[in-house]
C-alpha cells in the first residue's frame, strides 16, 4: 500500500505541475487554456527532438526547452490571446483547443503516432531504498523537483512584492486595477509562466511515460477535473488537489480497479455538489 502510494505522489506530481500553470492562468485572465495538454506534449518531444538529432542531454533540455516554451507562450499570449480576452470566454476556450488540435496534428504528421523512447539519465538510472521498499531513483527525482518547484512558486507569490501582485491580480483583478496596479503588464509574464510549467512537466515525464503526440490529451482532461475540484484560480488549491488526486487514483487503483479511470470524476462531482466552487476557490470565481 505504501508503495502505491508513493506511485499515486508521483503521478500526482504533474498533476500539481499542469494544475498550477492552468489556475495562474485562468485566474488572471480567465482562460480556460485547452492547449496546456499540448505544450506538455511538446515539452516531452522537444526534449526527444534535441536527444536524437543534437545529441543534447536531459539536463540541457531541462532548461532550454521550458524557455523555449515559454517565450512562445508570450507570443501567443501578445498576438491572439490578448485580442479575444475582452470578448466571451468561449472564444479564448475555442482557439486554445483548435490549437491544441494543430500541435497534435502537426507532431503526428512529422513522427506518427507511435511512442518515441527516452532513455532515463544515467546519473538517475537506479533505484533509492526508501527504508520499507526500493523505488526507482528517476521517479523519486521527480517527486523531490515537483515538490522544490511547487514550494518555490508558493514562496515567490507570498514573499515577494511581484508574487502579491501576481496572486492579487489572480484572485482579485478587478480590486487590484482600482488600486491602480497595471494587471495588463504581469499578464504576458504569467501566460508565459504558465506555458513554461507544462513543458518543464513534459521534459520530466519523456523518460517515464510513452512520447506520443496524444500523451498530453489523454492527461489534460484530469488535470482540469485537478483544478476544479482545487478551485479555479485558486493556485494552492490546484496543487494541493494535484497530489491528493495522484493519491486517490492510485489507491483507488489498488483496492476498486473498476473504479480507477473514473473515481477522479465522482470526486469532482461530490465536490461541486458540496461546493461549486471547489475546495479553495472562491464563489465569485463563478460568476
């Protein structure tokens, strides 16, 4: 049972990853990004492109390829989201998912749709004695970066005057303009942040999971059922609910298997029954 747990923290790990790039997303803008699937998707392949064509290494594309994300998710923020922001929500929601459907389509088009294989660094090919079981060191690495990742985001957004800033404006944009801060200027940053985070969580996920242009749609669709039940726009809660979902799926997995591909979604559905705004958000979120 432990060790299922420890695969349910590790799971849960990118959950809490793409939770918390989709909650600072949608709280400042409110966009619903469909895309954050792909740009994880692609996060996972461009490290594969970088290995098998420049012989780049693991860590290199660590740090190159969510930057890379990341500035090309400036420039959609600056070249198309920014234009549909002040129309209907479902416009942001409609482009986010076509585009979803052209990455797909384009990686598929250049690799097919088989898995691509990544090999594990070495430094990390082995396996750490947890004490009361053995667990593969790759996967512990994960679990240790995710965690660091999530505590030093939280840190930034309560410990420093851009972080309350960032986190006013997500929770509360329409006071934080009355206050006379400029919420337009920290949007661009954060759509790119956010963007950031689901290739970081792919460049981590190519030596554990199949590299295939679906990878990122057969995840995305949890990952907002993650941030419903946290909360939309509420970033604590999207990660808290990141790893709590990791856990109950994976548990769920070993005691009710008929259950584990759908106990995510009762969960979400006993939650908005309890509290339509989830479980940190906010009922003006809604509105």
């Amino acid at each position: 049972m432990l060790q299922q747990a420890f695969n349910g923290l590790v799971g849960g790990a990118f959950y809490a990853m793409l939770a918390l790039g989709l909650a600072v997303i949608f709280g400042m803008l409110g966009v619903v990004n469909f895309a954050h699937g792909a740009f994880y998707m692609l996060g996972a392949f461009g490290s594969y492109v970088l290995l098998d064509s420049y012989g780049v290494n693991f860590w290199v594309s660590l740090a190159v390829v969510p930057l890379a994300l990341g500035l090309v998710g400036v420039l959609l923020e600056r070249l198309f989201v920014r234009r549909l922001t002040p129309l209907d929500p479902l416009y942001n929601f409609l482009f986010t998912f076509g585009l979803a459907l052209i990455l797909q389509d384009l990686v598929k088009r250049r690799y097919g749709v088989q898995s691509q294989p990544y090999p594990r660094p070495a430094l990390l090919d082995g396996t750490v004695d947890l004490g009361l079981f053995t667990y593969p060191a790759y996967q512990v690495f994960v679990l240790a970066v995710s965690l660091v990742l999530c505590a030093a985001v939280w840190l930034v957004l309560t410990r420093t005057r851009a972080g309350m800033i960032v986190r006013a404006a997500t929770e509360r944009p329409e006071l934080t303009r009355a206050l006379g801060v400029d919420v337009g200027r920290w949007v661009t940053p954060v759509f790119g942040f956010g963007i950031a985070l689901a290739g970081f969580a792919g460049v981590l996920a190519a030596p554990m999971r199949a590299v295939n242009p679906l990878m990122g749609a057969d995840l995305i669709i949890t990952v907002f059922a993650v941030v419903v039940i946290g909360g939309l726009g509420a970033i604590f809660g999207s990660v808290t609910a990141g790893f709590a979902i990791g856990l109950v799926s994976a548990l769920g997995n070993l005691y009710v298997p008929a259950l584990s591909q759908t106990m995510v979604f009762i969960l979400m559905a006993a939650v908005l029954l309890w509290r339509p705004a989830g479980l940190f958000g906010r009922e003006e979120a809604l509105s």
